[in-house]
C-alpha cells in the first residue's frame, strides 16, 4: 500500500544551506504514462546539486549571475526535489508501462532525453527539471529506470549514475583509445575517480591531480601515477611522472588558474575535455597555445543514451567498482552537503531515507 506523502528535502530558492528543507508531508507523486514509481533506496550526492542550490552557473554575458543550470533556458521552479543518482524498487507504473516492472530494482538514468535520437542538444535532468530521488518515492520515465545485474548493495549502485556517466562521456567525446595517457584533474571527486576507472576500462592511462593524503586511494582504483596539486612546476611534475611520455587528453574538473598551465601539458593534437570548474569556471586562455599545438577543447555535460548503456555494461562485467565514502540519512542532509562541499573524501557520498536508515540498523 503505497500512502499519500513522503519525507522528501526540497530546494525552496536559490541560497545556501537553508534553502533546503527537510519536509515529512510531502504529496507522494503518481507515474503518469510511460512512467513508473520508484520507492527510493539510496541517492547520490553530485557537485551540481550545489551549484544549482547556490545558482552559481552565470549567464553569458555575466558570470555571477544568479542562474540555474540551463542557463537561459529555465526548467527549475521552486520547491524542487533534487537528487539525480537515484537507486529504488519499481512499485507503480503509469499507463503503457507493462505491470511485470513492479518489484525491480533499477539505477536511474538522470538525463531527461528531449530528443529521440542521442543528441544531447537540448537536455535537461532528474532532480533540475523535474522531481528527483531526495526522497521516499519518486516518479520517473519509465525509459531511464534500467536494472542491472549486479550483487553491490543499493547504496554502493547509487555511486555511479552522473559521475561515471558524465566522465564516459568526456571521455567518448575526446575519442579517448586504449593506450592513451590521460591527465585527470580534481581525481578524488566523484566525476574524477569515476574518470581514473573508465580510463582503465577502455584500456587507456589515467594519471592523476589531487591534495596530498588522496593519493593511495587514487592507486587503488587505478592511477599510474598520483600527482599531488600544490606542485611548484606542475608540468615538471608531470612530466617526471610520466617518464618523459607525453600526455593525450586532460579530463578537467577544477579548470580556475591550473587551466592554461593543463594546456601546456597537453601533446601537441592532445585533446581537453571538461564537465567542471570548481577551482573557477572563468579562466585565461592563451589562444597561441590552443592553436599553434593544433589542441581540440571539448565541453561535456551528462552523456548519452549509448554512454549509460556502456556504464551498465562496465557494472555488470566488474570493470568498474563503487567508491562509497560515506551514507547518510536523509533528515541529515544539511550535515552531508556540508562534508561534501569540504570534499575530504575519495568517492562519493550517499543519502538514503531515515525508514531505509532504519531498517538496515543504523544510529
């Protein structure tokens, strides 16, 4: 019996930690075709549930514009539940959602595909443009709701949905081939360690960037070599790391001041791929390095319908693994987000709902 409301947190504006609001008469949402109701599990944790919260995308013309993630294309109305990384069991399906889904446990797939095709011209996504997993239930397309054959616990699965598909995506978008050296900045972060796998399980190198304490996690998981930022001659640094070898592509997550400096590294005909600014989304660029070394820059956001499929495949075949750092209870989420946004971890971090919290006996 599925009741009328739900705990839920909810962004009520744009602001900080008090914007959001942890609710326990929230109306449960009702699958509408093609959709079903997830009963929420566990729910992942991303860097753009904060800069959504803060509004800290910009405008074209403006960079400290108050502004959400479309940016000029509005789909975020208030209150919204955000949340993308959401794990669950199918407990109601709409109209022309076959009746023999209920009882599945399915990983969602967060983009909102506004095309058919795999274009990702105009997307949107679960927990910005419509209601995401921050809660006891939610309702989802039943198209994004995917099982996967897999024994990881529902909060070890909730690690993977945006960060490991958005960096196969960087990565498919600069045509990263096996035996290519790739530099990967902020690489203790969700998107970046999910990048140090996926490297390695389309056969490429993945070396890392990240602060000192960080680095034998990054081995673990698959880095040749760690790198630790606060290097005087980072280039020297990766140089020495590599032993000379040149590097291919840099996957960048912080960009900032270490922006040109990722440039110069790069081979010549290397190849920049980016889906983050947290050390600062505005940055110099030196033209004459770009062109005179022939470099190709790409920007990424989320990924395709293709890159998700692949993401399952690289689950279900033990190629890739989860880095859960930490699960918290949903009624503690404003003490969460603060531990994520000090980024003390390797991983992620995963909310789960009180009752679930509950039941699996925690304190």
């Amino acid at each position: 019996m599925i009741p009328d409301t739900m705990k839920a947190v909810l962004l009520t504006r744009h602001g900080d930690l008090d914007a959001l609001v942890y609710r326990e008469n929230v109306p449960i949402p009702r699958p509408a075709a093609d959709e079903v109701l997830v009963e929420v599990t566990a729910c992942g944790m991303n860097n753009t549930d904060v800069w959504v919260r803060q509004g800290a995308y910009g405008s074209e013309t403006d960079p400290e514009a108050v502004s959400s993630w479309r940016r000029g294309r509005p789909t975020l109305t208030f209150p919204r539940i955000q949340g993308a990384d959401t794990v669950g069991h199918i407990v109601a399906v709409g109209e022309g959602v076959p009746q023999e889904r209920i009882g599945e446990r399915v990983m969602v797939d967060f983009s909102l595909y506004n095309r058919d095709d795999d274009s990702l011209a105009d997307i949107d996504y679960i927990g910005h443009g419509r209601d995401g997993g921050y809660a006891e239930y939610a309702a989802i397309p039943a198209e994004n709701a995917h099982v996967v054959e897999t024994r990881m616990s529902d909060a070890e699965l909730a690690t993977f949905c945006c960060a490991y598909l958005t960096g196969e995506h960087m990565l498919e978008r600069a045509s990263v081939r096996a035996g290519e050296r790739v530099l990967v900045t902020g690489a203790s972060g969700g998107v970046g360690s999910a990048i140090v796998q996926l490297c390695r399980a389309r056969g490429a190198i993945p070396y890392a960037i990240t602060g000192k304490g960080k680095e034998a996690a990054l081995g673990e998981i698959g880095a040749e070599a760690v790198i630790t930022r606060d290097e005087d001659d980072l280039v020297e640094a990766v140089t020495r790391a590599t032993g000379g070898d040149p590097i291919d592509v840099v996957a960048d997550l912080v960009a900032g001041p270490l922006f040109n400096t990722l440039l110069r590294i790069l081979r010549p005909e290397g190849r920049y791929t980016t889906a983050g600014a947290i050390a600062g989304p505005v940055v110099q660029l030196d033209l004459r390095t770009m062109y005179l070394k022939h470099l190709q820059l790409h920007g990424c956001s989320q990924g395709t319908r293709k890159d998700f499929r692949r993401l399952i495949g690289y689950i279900e075949t033990g190629k890739i693994k989860p880095l859960l750092a930490e699960i918290y209870k949903l009624s503690d989420f404003h003490h969460a987000q603060k531990m994520f946004m000090e980024k003390q971890f390797v991983g992620k971090l995963v909310m789960i709902p009180d009752a679930k919290w509950e039941e699996a006996g925690g304190v």
